[in-house]
C-alpha cells in the first residue's frame, strides 16, 4: 500500500486508511487461518459474523443511532476488498448481509423498522437475507411470482425464493413480493421485512456448490405467511425500482469482493515465484511468468480504480448505476483471469487445496453470476449509453 500504486492515488481519507489497517490486520490473523477449513467442511463463517458485529463492521456505513458505526460506503468497500483478499466466504455473507438486507431497510425503513431490525443486524445477533431470486426470476428479475395479499393488517406471503445467500442462517430476509398480480412483469411489486422465525418459512434445501462452500445458498419456501402490514418496506407496489437500486449498492460490493480475491491470488503468485525454482532459476526470472504477473497486476490496479470510484460516487450522493455495472463486469471478470494464472503460475502446487489458489478460482466464479450476471450488466451499460433507443425509439 504505497503512495504510488492505485490505494495512494484514490483520495481515502485517514479514516479509510485506519479502516484499512485495522481489517487487514484483522483477516490476517482470525481469517486467513480458518479460510481452508471453512470451505473444505462447509462451515458458514458464524464466528466471524460475530467478530464483524464487534468490529462495527456489519454497520459500517448506518447511522449510530441505529447500531451502525456511522462511516461511509467506502469504508464497507474497503472492508469488503480486505476479507476477500484471504476469505471469500466470509465476504460474501458479510456483502448479502450488509449491502442486500441492511441497506434496504436502512434506506427506506420508517423510524420503527429501523430501530427494530437494524441493531442486531449491526452486533451480528441476527443474520440479513435478500430474497430476491426465484425459479423463474434470475435474471429476469422482474418477473416475481412470490404473492402478497393484503388481509387486514397483515399481508399473506405464497411462493418460493432461490439462491438465497445467508438462507439458512438468517432471521430477517427483506423479500420482492407480487402484491398486486393484475399489473404485468416489474410492476406491482413490493419489498417486504419477513422474520425468518414465522410459522410457515422453510429453508428445505442448501446448495452444493463449485465455490463459496461455507457461505449457506438456500431456498426459501413461504407457504401461507403472514407478515405484519407494517413490515411493508417503502411504498406498496413501487418495490421493483428499490430493488434495482440496492442491486446498484450490491454490485460495488461484489466488485470489491472479485477485487479481493484477485488481490489475494495476485499476492500468492508473487510470493510464490520468489521462492519457487525450475530449471535451476527463481519462477521471477521466467520472462512468461513475468509478462504473466505483469498483465495481472495491470487488471487487478484498473478494477481497483473502477470499484472505488464507483464507491465514491455512491458515498457522494451521485448516480452510480453504470459505473457499479462497469466495476463488478470487470473485476469480476479480471478476478477469472487472475486467478486462472495464479493456478498455472503455481503448477501442480495450485491445483491443490493447501495453496488456496484452486479455492479462490471457484469462488471467483460466483462473482461473474450474482446480482447481475456479466450479460445482464453489460445489458445496464449499454441501455444508459444508449437510452431508449435499445427499445427501438430513435433519438
Ligand atoms: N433504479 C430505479 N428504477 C429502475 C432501475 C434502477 N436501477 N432499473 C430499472 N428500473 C425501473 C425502470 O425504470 C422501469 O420502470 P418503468 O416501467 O416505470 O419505466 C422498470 O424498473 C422496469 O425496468 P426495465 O424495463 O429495464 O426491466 P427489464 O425487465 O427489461 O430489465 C434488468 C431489468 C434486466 C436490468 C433487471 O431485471 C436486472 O437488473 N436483472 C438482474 C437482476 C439480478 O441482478 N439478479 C441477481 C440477484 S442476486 S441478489
């Protein structure tokens, strides 16, 4: 972290520098150490939810008076990128609690949701899901078929939500429902608070999955629910924009996460190459290796740059829409290449679990596919280069 690579050239504040150190330190000494085990026994990271709580890191950009830490978006950034580097486990439960359960509510919450949800958000005590997914609503996220239907003052909550980060572990999920089916695809739509714990919410079934094995990628059954009227999150059937709007916030984060992991793979093949030898030489004096080395840390300095400005621009108040498309398509896409390398620059050492390259290279992966797909994003760019006329309006 000198003053001439990419961190000395973004205008942090001491604040964000501290931050820095103090989450550095931290995933270094309680992180690193635990990051094999919890993907090889698929173990979700509780212990460090509850050292984050403690940090104040889950809260990082909420208000104190709601149990946040009152910094800003940066800092839950910076935070991101420093888990990433040694466990993407544990980022990406930090990520889908933060920027997908916590910001919605701190976003749009009356004063009553906020003081009830947000502080054992913040301490950890309770998990944060976004549901979000379903069968038939990836991708197409508009088009949600989880219903709810207004009956007195409760809402009643029929359908099943998909790929649902932090599923089985979690106590509020902040979920799209359908409440007005009449009105056609993202219309009609709304975001509801449910509490995990009420009778007819079931997570029936955890995915096996390439990478991220310690983090729970559920399914969520709700049969029959019935949510209080007053956990309706903002204005009754305007919820699909709200959505899209977190998704923005999400995005940096898994920018920062692709970022991470990059960072992480990137430092395992220069420390590697100093102390590995073929052919009688250090794998540094490979000229291939070099130009290797070299291209990846070009990526890695250019994704860096895109995933804070985009960060900066969020903090300020700005639209930030497309340049949190354009940072997480390209981190996460710079983060497939890196870590790729990184197994080659590590030959058969790489393609083993004690080198943690291979692991890194699975989790990467993720970053490609959630909150918004490489094509959904380059869909986002182009339509606000574009306008309306990728709809066919000239002009
Ligand atoms: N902020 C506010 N409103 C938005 C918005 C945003 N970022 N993006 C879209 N909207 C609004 C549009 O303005 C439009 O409103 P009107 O109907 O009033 O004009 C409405 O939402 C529908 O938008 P659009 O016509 O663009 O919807 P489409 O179904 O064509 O496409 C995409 C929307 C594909 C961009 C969206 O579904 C998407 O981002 N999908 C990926 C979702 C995702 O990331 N899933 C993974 C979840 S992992 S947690």
């Amino acid at each position: 972290m000198g003053a001439n690579d990419s961190y000395g050239m973004i205008p942090f504040t001491e604040e964000h520098r501290l931050l820095r150190e103090t989450v550095r330190k931290y995933a270094n000494d309680k992180l690193a150490p635990r990051a094999i085990e919890l993907d090889q026994q698929k173990q979700f990271p509780h212990e460090a939810v509850k050292e984050m709580g403690e940090l104040g890191l889950l809260g990082a950009y909420f208000p104190e008076e709601y149990g946040g830490s009152g910094m800003d978006f940066v800092t839950f950034i910076i935070g991101m990128e420093e888990i990433n580097r040694v466990c993407g486990n544990t980022g990406i439960t930090y990520t889908a609690h933060t920027s997908l359960c916590m910001a919605p509510i701190a976003d749009l919450g009356t004063e009553e949701q906020k003081k009830k949800y947000l502080p054992p958000l913040a301490s950890g005590e309770h998990i944060g899901c976004f549901g979000l997914s379903e069968p038939e609503a990836g991708s197409d996220a508009g088009n949600c078929k989880t219903t709810a239907i207004r009956d007195g003052d409760h809402y009643v909550v029929n359908g099943a939500k998909q790929w649902i980060t932090n599923a089985r572990e979690a106590r509020t999920m902040v979920a799209t429902v359908k409440t007005d089916p009449s009105q056609g695809r993202s219309r009609g739509i709304s975001a509801l608070i449910v509490d995990m714990q009420t009778p007819g919410v079931s997570v029936p079934k955890v995915e096996d999955k390439l990478g991220l094995r310690g983090s729970s990628t559920g399914q969520v059954f709700l049969d029959n629910v019935h949510v209080p009227a007053e956990n309706l999150l903002g204005e009754e059937n305007t919820g699909f924009g709200t959505f899209m709007q977190t998704l923005e916030g999400g995005r940096v984060g898994i920018g920062a996460m692709a970022l991470g992991l990059a960072q992480g793979a990137f430092e395992r093949s220069v420390a590697y190459m100093k102390e590995r030898k073929t052919f009688d030489k250090l794998l540094a004096q490979h000229q291939a290796l070099q130009f290797a080395l070299a291209d990846m840390a070009t990526e890695i300095e250019a994704a860096r740059l895109l995933v804070y400005r985009a960060a900066f621009m969020k903090a300020a108040g700005q639209p930030f829409g497309k340049e949190a498309a354009m940072a997480k398509l390209y981190a996460s896409e710079v983060a497939m290449r890196a870590t790729e390398m990184a197994i080659q620059i590590h030959g058969g050492y790489g393609y083993t679990v004690e080198y943690e390259v291979e692991r890194i290279w699975r989790d990467a992966k993720l970053c490609t596919i959630g909150e918004g797909a490489s094509e959904i994003l380059r869909m986002v760019i182009a339509r606000q280069i574009l306008g309306r006329a990728t709809k066919g309006e000239a002009g």
